[in-house]
C-alpha cells in the first residue's frame, strides 16, 4: 500500500481531493504572483500573460489552500531554434520544503509566440496545496534560457475539523494564545508514550505538533515522528521548531511551547477492505529525552460532484 505525505516534499497523505474524472464543480482562476521577474506575453487566439523566472530572485505567491495550483511553463527560443535544452524548476513552500522539477526538452510551437520570438510547447506541473495560509517561491535552476510560466488555481471546499482523542491514556496539556487568551488542548507524548488511534481508510487528518523546550535548551531544535499502521512503519516526519513566544502553558511554568508544525494526511483506501474497517495507527516519539505536544483532527471524506 503506498502513502503520500504532503508536507512538501509529499511524503504521507498530501492532503488532495480527486479532481479528475470524478471531481469538484470549482472553475480555475487565473494566479496573479505578488512578486516576479518580468512579465511575457504571449500570443495564440489571444494573449497570455507569463512571469519569468530567475536562477536569483524568485517569482512568488500567496495562496489559500485546500486547492491545485496548476503551473504551466514555456520556454522562449532563438530563432532557427526547435527546441529547448532540458531544465529545472525549483518551489519552494512556505520557505521550508524545496520541490525540484525536472523537464526535458520542449519542442517549438507554431500556435504561440512572443514579439516573433518562437515559443516553445508547454510543460504543466501540479500542486496540491494544504488547508490555510501558503507562499511558494519559483526560480530556475542554472539554465541560461528564457523560462516562463503562468498560474490557475482551483480552490477546494475548506474541510471542517473535529478532533480526535487518543484510545490509550496521555497526559492532557492546556496551551494559552496570548493574543486572543483562548485555550488549547494537546496530548503529551514522548519515547515512552505514544498516541493510539483507530482510523479508516479514506480519513482526511490534520495533525498539529509543537515541541516542548526546557529553561536551558537551545532556542531552536529538531525531532522526528514516526506514523504506524498496525506495527508496520508508514513514514517519518523531520520536524524543524523553534521557541513560540505566542502562546504559554496554562497549567505549568517549567516548560517552553514550541513554533505549530501542520502536517495533513489522507489515510489511504484498501480495496480488499470494507470502508468501514478501522486499523489502528501510531503516533510516535522516537527521540530519546525530548517530549512533544499533538492534536489530531478528522474532516468527514468529501462527496465528489460528477463533471458533465
């Protein structure tokens, strides 16, 4: 059974609704960038509007997910030229997670051109975008050519979370926002103790995570998670964080909360079994000494609509 993680790069269950055949009704927009390289137009029955990329400065945007962000890129040749040489595209979310694609050559269009330049035929790439707020940067790795591309975006129904508790018994924590004084629950877990639940194939999950720091540790830090399904290792999350300053402990005064990870997973379905059948999964710490915070969420497997 293969899993997909879309923490970017999609590891587990990145976190997508089918949009194909069987899909949602939603139209594509055009994606404007809030900041790029220039802008190219394009000619064929009518214009297109293009953002270049640079090998230093990046083309990038802000985007509200769940949703696919669909890229199109093209290539502007020489004359006499009829095709491209092969090059990259790098994306980076959220400034974390870099994404490198590889494209062969394109071959010339006489469909498209650009001020009697040739234009080559496109390349598309697709982006599942998670829930909330994302920016995603785009440049061009090491390629002297004139690289070009242009976005839309089909936006997905916002999911409607309901938490989760564990089956076997963890330590409640109460975590408080400064800003707004409203309260959070989190479960502990660590090397010792792990988070139990019973899931079914199709759950859409999102699972929050936040470090635990002590007085004296460093002010930033690294730990693992591991995701069991019935004793079998499905993945390993590598998890970056920080000391937050925007949220407190309610209860204790020893401990440090650290920066939100997000991490979105879909559990995936199993022909041989029934939709209904629950298989247990495992959250786990494996890092020896370290503790962690965790708040799991479900949303309710969405309802396709038919495309006419």
């Amino acid at each position: 059974m293969r899993f997909s993680f879309y923490k970017s790069i999609f590891l587990f269950g990145l976190f997508s609704y089918a949009l194909s055949g069987v899909g949602f009704a939603q139209q594509a927009t055009k994606v404007v960038p809030d900041k790029s390289q220039g802008v190219v137009t394009i000619k064929g029955t009518k214009s297109y509007t293009y953002y270049k990329l640079s090998d230093k400065k990046s083309t990038s945007l802000n985007i509200n997910g769940p949703g696919k962000l669909t890229v199109i890129a093209r290539v502007l040749l020489k004359e006499g030229e009829e095709k491209s040489l092969p090059f990259k595209i790098k994306y980076v979310k959220d400034e974390k997670k870099q994404t490198v694609k590889e494209i062969g050559s394109l071959k010339v269009t006489k469909d498209f051109q650009n001020e009697n330049k040739p234009v080559s035929v496109s390349e598309q790439l697709i982006i599942n975008v998670p829930p909330g707020k994302h920016t995603y940067n785009f440049n061009k790795i090491e390629s002297g050519e004139e690289i070009c591309i242009n976005f839309s975006y089909v936006k997905e129904p916002d999911p409607e979370w309901s938490d989760i508790k564990p089956i076997n018994k963890l330590t409640e924590v109460s975590l408080l926002y400064n800003d707004t004084k409203k309260a959070r629950m989190y479960y502990r877990i660590s090397d010792k103790e792990s988070f139990k639940v019973m899931l079914k194939p199709g759950d859409h999950l999102r699972l929050l995570v936040r470090s635990e720091f002590k007085q004296n540790d460093l002010p930033a830090d690294k730990f693992r998670l591991i995701l069991k399904q019935n004793d079998i290792i499905k993945n390993t999350f590598d998890i970056k964080t920080k000391r937050c300053e925007k949220v407190v402990y309610q209860n204790e005064q020893k401990l440090i909360p650290g920066t939100l990870d997000e991490i979105y997973i879909k559990i995936p379905t199993n022909k041989a079994a029934t939709t209904n059948e629950k298989l247990l999964y495992e959250i786990i710490l494996p890092d020896k000494s370290k503790t962690a915070l965790i708040r799991l969420s479900v949303d309710q497997p969405l309802k396709p609509i038919i495309k006419q």
